[in-house]
C-alpha cells in the first residue's frame, strides 16, 4: 500500500505555505469596488429588494412581531443617534412641556391635520412589550405605548394615490461638508397599517423621554431602529421618495443604509 | 492480477477515477467565495458594536456579556485593546480593539485587514453580507439538494457505523500524516464534512435569520430555539469560529495530502488514487 508519509522538512514546508495565504485576507485591494455608487455596490444593494419581497410574503400583511412580558423589561431604552435635538423651534416646544406642539398630517390626503398631544392620547390607544433591534446589534427590550398610525392614516383619509408615509423629524445630524441635515424616514402603507405600528408617546409607563424622542416617535416592530423616527414634526404621504432628501428614502438610507430594514 | 501489476512500474499502479461531480466542485467554490466576503463583512458589522450577550437583549444596566472587545485607556494614558470573554479582562492591543502602527493606531474590534470595507462601513458591511448571504443559502440548497438525489450524500457524506468504528485509526493516521488516496472519503473526512454542511452551514443560515426582526415575526419559533436574538448573535459569532478553524485544519490537509492532486480532483473531478484501493475501492 503506498502512502505518503510526511517528513518534518515536508511539514514545514506545508505549514509555511498554509500560513502565507492567510494575510491574503488584507481587504482594502476591495475598497474600490465598495464605495458608494460603484457599480459592485449598487448591484449587491438590489439583494435587499429580494429581501424585502420574501420577508413580506413570508410574514404576510399582520404578522405580529414579538411581544414579551413585564418581568422581561430589565433596563431603561437605550437612547441612541440624536438624543436632545437644538433645532430652535423644538427647544421652544420642550420648555413649554410641549403644550403647543402640533402634528401635522399631509400630503396625498383628503382632510389635512394638526393634531395637538392631547388629541393624539384622546384616539385608541395600543400599548406593546417589544425587543428594539439596533442596526449596530445591541436589543433592548420596552414598554411603548401610542397610537395606531392607522387610526390617524383614517381621520385623514388617504388618496389611492399614496404608497409611502414619509416622517420629518426635528433633529438633525451633523454630516461635516453638508452641514446639519434633517433626519426623516419613509415606510410602506403595508407598514404603515399593521396593527402594532403606532406613534408613540409613551414609554415604559412615563410620557416619553427626550432622548427617546418626545414627543412622538414611530415604532415599526418588524424592522430595525433607524426606520422608528423619533421627534416627529410632520407626517406626509406621498407616491414616490425620489424627490425628498437624496432620494432614498431617509437620512441613513442617503447614506447607503437598505431601505427596508427587516433584517 | 494484483502481483501482474507489481511487475511493473511504481507509475502504473495509479488509477485516475472520477471523484467529484460537477455540482459538489461548483458549489464548493461557490460557497468558498461566499464564505470568504460573509466572513469578512460579518466582521464589519461586529465591529458596530463589539459585543455579544446570551438571552433576548443586550445588557447595558445588567451583566450578560459574553465577549466583548474594546479600547480602553491605560494606566500610562496610551489606548489598549481590552478583550472581556466570560468577565476575563485579556490585552489584546496590537490585533483586537487598538491596532495598526503606534503612530496610526485604529480603534476597532477587528483590524482593517479583516473587514471589507477595511475603513469603518456598516451600511456597506451589510450590503456585502446580505448579498453573499443569499448566494451562500442558494448555493447550500443547491448542494443538499443535488446530493440528495445523486447519492453523494449517503454515499460520501454520512458517516457509516464502520466509518464511525474506524475514527480512532483513521485520526491517528490523519495526525500521523499518513493519507490514503481511495475512491471516496476517510472516516475521518466524511465526519468533518458532514458536521460542516449538515450542522454549521444550517446553523449559520438560522441564526443570521434569527437576527432579523422580519423573520421573528414570521417565525418567532427561531429565537426560542436559540434562546434569544442576542443568543443567536453569539451562536452565529461562534460558529463563524468554527468555520474559520474548520478551514485552516481544511487548507493544511489539502496541502499535507498532495495539493496537485486534490485541487485537481475539486476542479476538473479526476483524482489520482493509489493502486490496491482502485480494486476494492475499500477504505484500507
Ligand atoms: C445565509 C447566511 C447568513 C445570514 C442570513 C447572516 C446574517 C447575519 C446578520 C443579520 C448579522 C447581523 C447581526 C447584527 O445585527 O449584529 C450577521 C452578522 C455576522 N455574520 Fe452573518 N449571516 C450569514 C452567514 C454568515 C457566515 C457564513 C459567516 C462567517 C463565515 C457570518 C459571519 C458573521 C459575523 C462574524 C457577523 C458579525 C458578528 C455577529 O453578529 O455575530 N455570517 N450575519
Ligand atoms: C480556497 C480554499 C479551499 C480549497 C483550496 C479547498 C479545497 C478542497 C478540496 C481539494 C476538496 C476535496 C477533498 C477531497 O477530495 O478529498 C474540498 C472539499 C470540501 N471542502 Fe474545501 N476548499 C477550500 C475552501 C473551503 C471552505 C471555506 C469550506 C467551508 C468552510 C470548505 C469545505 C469543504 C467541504 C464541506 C468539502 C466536501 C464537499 C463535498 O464532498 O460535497 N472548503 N475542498
């Protein structure tokens, strides 16, 4: 029977050889190909459409996402991206407990709002035990408590027309050259429907907290943080994103992030 | 006919058979170049937040860290790349949380050289990943399903009772350096695959889906099978490990048993076996 039988000199010579292809992993020979609006990017960045549409035909238009219990809130919601906006008509709003504080509800609509806090608590209310999935990993598990994006989408009375709820928000984010921009969010009248999607002004069993968003934020429990817009300044529906922002979308989808965020 | 052959030269002893079929040599360098990007991008996004926790949440008011890996100041004011796995503090500076020069030092759990992009990019970190993940799961089906129907499966794959009985010799020999060059798989062999396609590949496909808020509320059964969505992300973290290893030990055995040979046989599918097995096409 022949075998090879390997002497020390063979072995070395093999561990040498195994151990120089290891530093072949130096990545930056692919930074080219990834940057933004390369063409490598743009075609790998088309998977998320994939995922968007077999996500939705796996979990269908209700499929809830997880609730959990009391006893599995252990800590306060981690606040995370803008936590104290400056811009200085909300600062005039927080001081004054935000009593002058109106949501105002357009776009593609038959009656247009401007719904006071106290208005938006005197509509149905829900109230949700959820796990918060940040984009960077970390989960956090709350108490949110608002009202159903729907039951406004109805006082309103949307057009057929309307295919996004688009979400402006009063923070900004400082992007060096191009200075402050304004955050916003869109998501799909699918999501915009689901029962547990709801504008929130409560969390954990307290008015929600500055750094959490007060006095509105969106909470969309099948995606990921940066869809939920905190300090909500106006809603808009409209029939294409195009023309908002650089067209993405949103303030982290202009700058590369995939606009549906459920995985 | 066996002492016919020994007559004459060493050479002519060899038989060259076909061993491997397309499918299993094209998913293979599929899943070879899947694994390399989602490897390295999975890095990038580790590197978002650089540590791991068992349950459903991420403890920042309560302790249920697993591993984490951050820079931190030392006594001497100089930034030091601090490794905690299971509350054991590890200095890791020089390659995990503070690498590069001293004088261009970057702050990240896993060095430049292991993520793509090699600069800070989750939003594209996870475009690369996402991508090849799909690739990878398509690729994997692929595989399961062809090897279901030709055979390669029962027949190379999962380990037999006397492949299982023959472990102990078979690794012996492996550790020995000894490799026998026959039709199909040692014991040895047949075990460390399955355990990758059947088990890990399968787990890192549930697990990264198990990090999805989508599909927890299409399948909420997968972070109770995992034990939570941070479990998951540990799971998913540590068989990534497992890979890794399985690839170097992999990369090492195909180099130690004839490189020629076995790249040949994994991209044309001929294989140069040794004489006496040609025959009986036994393990031994
Ligand atoms: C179809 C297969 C896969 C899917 C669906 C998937 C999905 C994911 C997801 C969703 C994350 C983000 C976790 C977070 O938010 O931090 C992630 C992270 C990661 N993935 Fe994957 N992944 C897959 C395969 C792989 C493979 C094959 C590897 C390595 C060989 C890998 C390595 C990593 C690493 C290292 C991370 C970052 C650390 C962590 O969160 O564990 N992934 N993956
Ligand atoms: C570029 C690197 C790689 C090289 C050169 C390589 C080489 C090979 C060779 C030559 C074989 C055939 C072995 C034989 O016939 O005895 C093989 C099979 C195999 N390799 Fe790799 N491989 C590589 C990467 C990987 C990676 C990254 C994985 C997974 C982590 C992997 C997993 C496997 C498996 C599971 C088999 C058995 C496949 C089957 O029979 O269906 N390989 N590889």
């Amino acid at each position: 029977m022949s075998r090879i039988i390997i002497n020390r000199r063979r072995f070395l010579t093999v561990a040498g050889v195994a151990a120089s292809t290891l530093p072949l992993a130096g990545c930056d020979a692919l930074d080219g190909m990834l940057s933004s609006g390369a063409t490598a990017r743009d075609v790998m960045a088309k998977a998320n459409g994939l995922t968007y549409r077999v996500q939705r035909f796996l979990i269908g238009a209700d499929g809830l996402a997880k609730e959990f219990s009391e006893s599995e809130i252990r800590q306060g919601q981690r606040p995370n991206g803008s936590t104290d906006p400056t811009d200085a008509t909300y600062i005039a709003l927080r001081v004054a407990g935000f009593a002058g504080y109106r949501l105002d509800v357009g776009g593609l609509v038959d009656r247009r709002l401007r719904l006071s806090l106290d208005e938006l608590r005197n509509m149905p209310s829900r109230t949700h035990i959820t796990r918060h999935d940040c984009v960077e990993g970390w989960s956090c598990i709350a108490k949110w408590t608002g009202v159903p994006l729907s039951a406004v989408l109805d006082e309103a009375g949307v057009k057929s027309e309307a295919r996004y709820v688009l979400f402006r928000c009063f923070d900004t984010m400082n992007l060096g050259l191009s200075g402050e921009v304004a955050y916003y969010e869109s998501i799909d009248m699918l999501d915009a429907r689901h029962p547990q999607t709801i504008l929130a002004y409560g969390l954990n069993g307290e008015p929600l907290p500055v750094a959490n968003g007060a006095p509105l934020r969106l909470r969309v429990e099948r995606q990921l943080g940066y869809k939920m817009a905190k300090y909500i300044r106006s809603i808009e529906l409209v029939s294409d994103l195009a023309p908002y922002g650089q067209g993405k979308g949103g303030f982290w989808e202009d700058l590369g992030y995939d606009w549906y965020a459920g995985i | 006919m066996a002492t016919a052959i020994e007559k004459h030269d060493i050479h002519s002893q060899r038989t060259t058979i076909r061993r491997h079929g397309i499918v299993t040599r094209v998913t293979h360098w599929t899943w070879a170049v899947a694994l390399f990007f989602l490897l390295l991008s999975g890095l990038q996004i580790f590197n978002a937040h650089p540590s791991l926790y068992i349950g459903e949440q991420s403890g920042f008011a309560f302790d249920n860290s697993v591993l984490s890996i951050r820079a931190v100041r030392g006594a001497d004011g100089n930034a030091e790349g601090l490794t905690t796995l299971f509350g054991r503090r590890i200095d890791t500076t020089g390659l995990l949380g503070v690498s590069g020069p001293e004088d261009s030092r970057v702050y990240e759990a896993f060095p430049g050289w292991l993520t793509v992009p090699s600069y800070h990019d989750l939003a594209t970190g996870r475009v690369v990943h996402f991508f090849f993940a799909w690739l990878f799961a398509a690729t994997f089906i692929s595989w399961f399903a062809a090897s279901l129907i030709n055979g390669h499966l029962r027949r190379d794959i999962l380990p037999s009772f006397s492949d299982i009985r023959g472990l102990p010799g078979s690794f012996l020999e492996h550790l020995r350096f000894r490799f026998h060059h026959c039709r199909s798989y040692t014991g040895l062999q047949k075990i460390s695959y399955a355990i990758v396609l059947l088990v890990l590949f399968p787990l890192m496909i549930l697990t990264g889906l198990t990090m999805s808020p989508g599909m927890n509320a299409a399948m909420p059964w997968l972070t109770e099978i995992f034990g939570g969505r941070q479990a998951a992300r540990t799971i998913h973290f540590v068989v990534m490990l497992l890979l890794v290893g399985f690839f170097a030990i992999h990369i090492f055995m195909v180099f130690a048993a004839g490189p020629i040979n076995e790249m040949r046989s994994m991209v044309t599918g001929r294989y140069r076996i040794d004489g006496e097995a040609a025959e009986g096409g036994s393990e031994r």
